[in-house]
C-alpha cells in the first residue's frame, strides 16, 4: 500500500471514529431527574417505564407526577421540539394540561436542563431549582469536514434522559438570608414574594387561589400577606405578632429552611 493511500485510509478512519459522539454520564450518586412545579411538587422525568428520550429535533416519552400521573412529550397536537438544545412546542397530560417548554433549554456541553416550563395546571416547572436535576446524553454534534468548508449538526441514535435511581429529593428550600430586609404591609419588594413562597410552603398560605397563593406569589405586601405572617408570628410565640417582618420574625424564619 503507498503512502498516499495509507493516509487516505487514515483519514476515513478518523473522520468515522469522529462521527461518534462520547456519551457522558451523571456520576453524582445523588442526582436526579426531577423537576419541580410550583403547583404539583416533583415532576420525575425518568419514570421506569416513562421512555424519556432526546434526539436531534424532539423529545419523547412520558414523564410522572404523583398528583398529577403521566404528561406526554409528544401529543398529536403539539409536541416538544429540539434546536440544538432550545426547546419549544408543549407536552400534554390529563390531569396537566398543556405546559410550554418554549422555557427550557439543554446545556450542549453537559446535557443538564435548565430553565423553566408553564402551565395553568403545573404552574412553573422549575429546572434550575437547587435540587432540581434533569441531564441527558444528548449532544449536537459538529462533524470536521476534511475540505470545502465548515461542519454541520448530524443526526444520532436517540439518547435516553438519565439519572441515578434514588429517592424523591426534598422540596426546594429558600437559600439562607434571602429574606434580608424588614418587611411591612403595603410595601413592594421582591423579597415580599420570597416572603409569600415561604408562608405559602409552610403552613400559612396567604391565599387559597388568585393572586398570593402557591404558584401565584407576588411582590406586593398587602393584607392577606400581613394576615398570614400574624398568624405565622403567633404560632411561633414571636410578640409583636403585628404582621412586621422584623429581625426576629427574619430569624425564626432562616431557622426553618
């Protein structure tokens, strides 16, 4: 064999190997592929027989809520769509509804979902939560081309959403000393709504449904609001319980995420 045709051989060798993509796993043993809805709690997005699964242009499969059972990936009417790791279109369940995935996005480095989806039913299906951990094999991949121009995405075998099998995670918690500043009726702050999400979580929502209550926080301070921390300052034995959210009601509060 020339040399000539030793380095052509060479050069297919290298361009199949290339067209191949490596796969990369999450190894934390304590991942999961979990997202979380303001409304329903956690969404598994790797049931055992949901087939989650990722290609080029979509993704399909079933994901699993324990209040809310099985959302499709893929309706007839709609469907989740993938370009290169921004997703658009919305899945569908029974007892979900419609929720638009025009929110989320999947890192092309690491495969990790961020981001958010919505839905009247769900709420906000949050991605990017602390605990919140959805990661696929999923790569877009550029292929070198030896001549005549630049690369161009290729197709693949379709790759599975993946995770660790272990138990459902905890609801998010507020980092600490988020609530950093005193709070009082009739006040606007984005703390105020960090506030609401905290009473609404623990025991003291500030309102049923409508504005205020669990998925429906706002920046407003107002009545319901102050009624819901009196009643979290008297449960607590915390005087005043004047509806002030000073220093000492901040401490009770840091105690308890």
């Amino acid at each position: 064999m020339t040399k000539f045709s030793l380095k052509l051989a060479s050069s297919f060798l290298l361009l199949f190997l290339l067209s191949f993509p490596v796969l990369t796993f999450a190894t934390n043993i304590n991942s999961t592929a979990y997202a979380w809805s303001s409304k329903l709690g956690w969404v598994n997005f790797s049931p055992d027989t949901g087939n989650v699964t990722v290609t080029d242009t979509a993704l399909t499969g079933y994901t699993w809520s324990k209040e809310a059972g099985w959302l499709n990936l893929a309706p007839d009417q709609s469907g989740i769509k993938n370009d290169k790791g921004t997703l658009s279109g919305s899945a569908w369940g029974q007892n979900m509804g419609w929720v638009n995935f025009s929110g989320v996005s999947i890192n092309t480095s690491t495969g990790v979902f961020s981001g958010q989806a919505i839905g009247d039913i769900v709420g906000t299906l949050n991605f990017s939560c602390d605990q919140c951990h959805v990661v696929t094999t999923w790569r877009p991949y550029v292929a070198p081309i030896s001549s005549g121009g630049g690369g161009g995405y290729i197709s693949r075998p379709n790759q599975q959403v993946i995770a660790t099998k272990s138990k459902t995670p905890l609801a998010p918690k507020l980092a600490p000393a988020t609530i950093t500043r005193t709070l009082s009726y009739k006040m606007t702050h984005t703390e105020v709504k960090l506030l609401q999400q905290f009473l609404n979580t623990h025991g003291f929502p500030v309102a049923k449904k409508g504005s205020g209550s669990l998925g429906h926080e706002t920046t407003y301070f107002g009545i319901a609001t102050k009624n819901a921390v009196i009643k979290f300052q008297m449960a607590n034995k915390i005087k005043p319980a004047s509806g002030l959210v000073g220093p000492l009601t901040r401490k009770v509060i840091l105690k308890l995420l």
